[in-house]
C-alpha cells in the first residue's frame, strides 16, 4: 500500500459549486503522483462564520458537514474549533494545509504554530463567478438559479 499524504484545507462550503470542486482536486494534488492523497476538510462552526462574515450561512454546520462528506473527492470531514483552530489540526495531522486564494488572515499563525507542516495557497477558479457571497446574491436579486449543489460533486 502506497504512503499517504493527509492534505488539510478550511472553509464555510455553505453548499458547493464548482469553485469548490476545483478548491477540492487542487488540493489532492498536492499529494504528488507517488502518494496517496488523503484529504481533510474542516468546516467552520456556525459561531465563527457569524463572527467573521457578519451573518449565519444557509446551512448549518451539521449541513454542511453533511454535505461535503458527500463528495467522492474527500476522505473525511471534521468540524473546526470554536475559538482556537490548532489543536484540531494537529489532532488530524497533515503533513499539508491548503489555503484557498481567500484566506488570508489564518497564514501567520499557522506558520508560527505548525512549522512541521507544509502550509501552501492554492489558486482560485473563476472567482468572478464562483464565490458563495456572489452566488447567494445573484440568487436572492432572481439573476442566477442556484448553483449551491452542484451535481458533479456527489459520489
């Protein structure tokens, strides 16, 4: 059985559109063509999406979670910390963390906190287009049907 490489990356994916799918296989990626990726997603907690974005998302973090097990692209799904996120990922301990192009404020800690841990950025798909608070409003203005349920995501 080949090594594997537990690829870690963070985020709300309150509902998933292609923008994720591609976030999803950057990041598998990563894992190189000799190792088996392993990836890991953690999902924000209702309280720090309120807390950070100024609003609850649709689903909740029982949803969500749900949701995103659902992806044949992932192996497991964990919901984050409320207050502190390192103690989370070192209980799933990657050997990567992945940052979406959007992520910027968890960088300096994670560098200071995990300095055996590969932390890299991934790059955006279509950001234009593909971004939750774009799609949410373009739904609720009747511009855009909802694309929070992707089908090519499902198993």
């Amino acid at each position: 059985m080949s090594k594997q490489t537990r690829i870690m990356v963070f985020g709300t994916f309150d509902g998933l559109h292609p923008g994720h799918l591609d976030f999803f296989k950057q990041a598998r990626k990563l894992a190189g063509k000799t190792l088996q990726p392993f990836l890991i997603v953690s999902i924000a907690r209702d309280k720090n999406v309120k807390r950070i974005k100024g609003e609850l998302p649709l689903l909740d973090e029982k949803k969500r979670m749900a949701l995103v097990k659902n992806s044949h692209l992932i192996d497991k799904v964990v919901l984050s910390g409320l207050r502190n996120h390192i103690p989370h990922i070192l209980k799933e301990n990657p050997d990567i963390i992945a940052l979406g192009y959007d992520q910027r404020d968890y960088i300096q800690n994670l560098k200071k906190d995990l300095r055996n841990v590969k932390i890299t950025r991934l790059k955006s798909y279509k950001e234009k287009i593909y971004k939750n608070r774009l799609l949410k409003n373009q739904v609720s203005q009747k511009r855009a049907a909802p694309i929070l349920f992707h089908p090519e995501t499902w198993r």
